[in-house]
C-alpha cells in the first residue's frame, strides 16, 4: 500500500489475496514462474514477507510449479444466518456501511466473477477482512438483490435496525430501500421495495450487539 509493504498471511481460501484487503498478487508476480504463495512460520500466527532482492523486484516466499485456482468453498461468515439446517445466498445492509454478500459453496474466485456480474461496475466491489465477506455499495443494494433473485430460488435478505426507532410517515411514504426503524422495512416505502418477491419467512438474530432482521424470499410467480 503506497509502496509500502505491510506483513500478510495466508489462508486457505485465499492464497493469492490479502484476507485483509481482498486484493490479490500483481499480475507481473502471478505469472512468474515458480509462483508465489505466502507462507505461515511454524510458531508464529502470522508471516511477514521476505526482502525483496537487490536485482528483482519479486517477493520471496514459498514457490510453487504452478498456479492453480483453490476452489475452497468461502466459509460461511459469522453474520449468515442458517435458514431451515442450512444457507442460501445472503445480503446483509448495515446501517451506515457496505452492504455485504455471501455465496453458498462458492470460491473466492467464483464470488469475485459472480457478484461482480450483478455490478454495473465492479470498482464499488471490495474485499472487508473484518466481516469476511465482499462488499459492494449500498446504493446497488436493490438491484443486486433483484439479479441474485432470478439467479437462484432463494436468497435470505438482512438489515441492521433499530428497535426504539418509531416506523412514521416518512418511512411509510419512502421512495428508497434505506430503513433501520422498528418496523423492519416490511412498511418501508408501502412494501414496494419488495415488489416481485414472495415472503417465505423472517426472523431476528442479533450481530455484535445490534439488532438485525431477515427475509426470505422466493420469485413471485
């Protein structure tokens, strides 16, 4: 960052990212051949890169043959609810953030292509190492899930909210999807926001200390 380099590590699902930033190797070093992995010292939780050398700009590290694409499943992060023993593609929108997304059996690489093809342009799309998950924008909020609806049967929908936040007249008369009061956007807008979707369940979790509602839902057909 800034041409400074700052200590990474690997992970199983993300050998060639930074599970900090999400962003990947140079290409100019990800054609090279050995390729390069980061490596995790035996008695340390993380491994700080080697010197670069005097007459190379590449990295030293671990050195593989060749570079093949790891199709570990991203794990399920820890804000996914379950839905009936098991998961479904996720949207969570916090209040004031990115809104995340989440993919069952997907790989880092296949998240990358597949949310970024619900983006009208994929410089909104970033890694968060905090929550483990993609962002994007929460402006694409609506249109993303309205794609990933007629992708897959099912999708679960996520909002951070507040309880003590009275639903009035500027909620119920909205234009917009933006909704954190208590009445948990089922009244947001007169509910045209969920237009062409079926409600098949909703409840409530809780995800570091606040308040959180989701929605299933299913194509109306």
């Amino acid at each position: 960052m800034n041409g400074r380099i700052v200590p990474h590590w690997r992970s199983r699902d993300m050998p060639y990212r930074c599970t900090a930033s999400g962003r990947e190797v140079p290409l100019a070093l990800a054609k090279e051949e050995p390729q390069l992995r980061w490596t995790r010292r035996t008695q340390a939780p993380r491994a700080t890169l080697g010197k670069r050398s005097r007459n190379s700009n590449v990295l030293f590290g671990t050195r593989h043959s060749s570079r093949a694409e790891d199709n570990t499943p991203v794990p399920v992060p820890e804000w996914v609810p379950a839905w009936r023993d098991g998961y479904v593609p996720a949207l969570a929108l916090p209040a004031g953030s990115r809104t995340g997304v989440w993919l069952p059996r997907r790989s880092m690489s296949e998240h990358e292509r597949q949310i970024g093809d619900l983006l009208p342009t994929t410089h909104s799309l970033e890694w968060n190492g905090d929550r483990k998950c993609w962002t994007f924008a929460s402006q694409h909020f609506l249109s993303v899930a309205r794609k990933l609806l007629r992708r897959n049967q099912r999708i679960v929908l996520g909002r951070e909210y507040n309880p003590k936040e009275k639903c009035n007249g500027a909620c119920r008369h909205a234009r917009l999807f933006e909704c954190t009061c208590s009445c948990r956007a089922k009244y947001h807008g007169g509910g045209q926001w969920m237009s062409g979707w079926k409600r098949l369940d909703e409840f409530g979790t809780r995800y570091r200390g606040a308040a959180w509602h989701w929605m299933v839902f299913t194509p109306d057909v």
